[in-house]
C-alpha cells in the first residue's frame, strides 16, 4: 500500500513538474513587433505564442477582413523558423499576392477548405496537434466560448499558436458576434486609413492602417495608426506619430 501511494505521489510531482516546465516555456515564447509603442503594451513584451489571438476588420473593412489578414501574414512572416502555416477556410477568395506582399511567401501556405465554419475550427484543433506548422488560421464570423477554450486549452498544450479571423458575413449577427466573449488572449480590429502623401504631392500614398488591441489578457487596450506592414511583415509608427513621445493606453470608445 505505502509503495502504492508513493508511486502515485511521484506520479502526481511529475505530472505538476511538466506542467510548471510546460508553463514557463510557453511564459517566454513572445513574438516582439519590434515597435516598442506596441511591445510595451503587451503583458510579455510581444505576441505570445502557445496561444489563441483573434484579429477583425473594423468600419468599411469589418466584412472582407482583408486588412486584418494583411496584419496577420506581417505577423506570420516574422514566427521563426519560417514552418509552413495552415489556413482554414470556408470561402475561396484568399488573395495570395496581397499576403506574399506582407512577407508571408506563397510556399509556406496549406490551404484547408472545409464545408462550414464547423469544419473550419474543427480543422484548426486539428491543425494544432501538428508540431511541423508554424501557426494555425481559421476565417470565421463566429467564435463559440466553448470552441475558443477548446482550440486554448490544444494552443498551450502543443506550443502551437492559433489565430481566428473574424469575417462578418451577417451585418445583423455582427455587432453581437464582435463583443461576445472568448478565450482569445488578444483581440484586434484593423482599419485602413487614408495612404500618407509622398513628398506632400497628390496621389497614391504609403498605405496606412489604425491597429486597435481592444482586449487583452493581462493588459491594457490601446491604439496605434501605423504605416502598413513591409515585405518582412514589420510595420512602423505613421510618420506624423514618430517622433512624438509615446501616448499613454486608453480604452476606445467603441470597444464593445
């Protein structure tokens, strides 16, 4: 009987041991933006990884999401080493060019198209028990509680880093879906803003974007309008902004 309940108890300090290990590992496995108005605002010092995050469009780009995606793939670009990353998707209209342009190179792209959004976050739990990807995607409009803590709880445990793109099919469904709870460890919404003028003459400018981290485990919500990420995925501080001090966080006032 004592060697019973020794054996157990050793069990029990090795099951505790490997999840404290398995803690501290995920604990210091960031992936920095290399901008320290955002790092700063992140309770790690940059992205964690080993975790669900969830990234919107917001006003005229709340739909299609293509900004939010090109946000994502600067973020995908830069997860070292370059592993190959799995898509998932329920709709065919992903837009490889506009991704590659972002540093996110067509060849690391594994496409999964599923017959519903089901299928979708079905296929990213899946996803995540791979080791060989370097981050799992899925394009949803809906992100059920219970499924984010699933696709949470399989993040942590295999180390592998998992990101919903909200698309809002539905404009009724919308305004719920976007303020209703999950588990993601970070929430983003990502507009476009009109392009900086090169040189101050008339035309096409450098494409800018306003990046709001609206929820955020352990942190503080904050913004920031920045010049569209580069061909290595990092963006900058809009150039009006750069050489201003840094502003304090604040909540914005359509946070949900």
């Amino acid at each position: 009987m004592a060697g019973n309940g020794g054996s157990e108890g050793l069990a029990a300090l090795r099951r505790q041991l490997e999840a404290l290990e398995r803690a501290g590992r995920l604990a210091s496995a960031v992936l920095p933006f290399g901008l320290a108005a955002i790092d700063t605002a992140l309770p790690q010092g940059g992205l964690a990884l080993g975790a669900l995050h969830e990234l919107a469009g917001a006003g005229p780009d709340a739909e299609d999401g293509a900004i939010a995606a090109a946000f994502l793939a600067g973020i995908l670009a830069r997860l070292a080493p370059p592993r190959p990353v799995l898509w998932c998707l329920a709709a065919g209209d992903l837009y490889g060019p506009g991704l590659a342009a972002c540093g996110l190179a067509p060849e690391r792209l594994i496409l999964a198209r599923a017959q519903s959004e089901r299928g979708v976050l079905w296929a990213m739990e899946e996803g995540l028990r791979s080791a060989a990807l370097g981050a799992v995607i899925g394009e949803v409009e809906a992100l059920p509680s219970a499924a984010s803590r699933r696709l949470q709880l399989a993040a942590e445990a295999s180390g592998g880093t998992a990101f919903a793109l909200r698309r809002w099919r539905n404009g009724e469904r919308a305004a719920r879906q976007r303020a209703a709870p999950n588990a993601a460890v970070t929430r983003w919404r990502v507009a476009a803003l009109p392009g900086a003028l090169i040189g101050g003459a008339p035309g096409i400018g450098r494409p800018r974007w306003h990046i709001e981290l609206w929820r955020c485990r352990g942190g503080v919500p904050a913004s920031w309008m920045v010049e569209a990420c580069d061909a290595t995925g990092h963006v900058t501080l809009a150039a009006e902004l750069a050489d201003r001090p840094e502003a304090p966080a604040f909540r914005p006032a359509f946070a949900g």
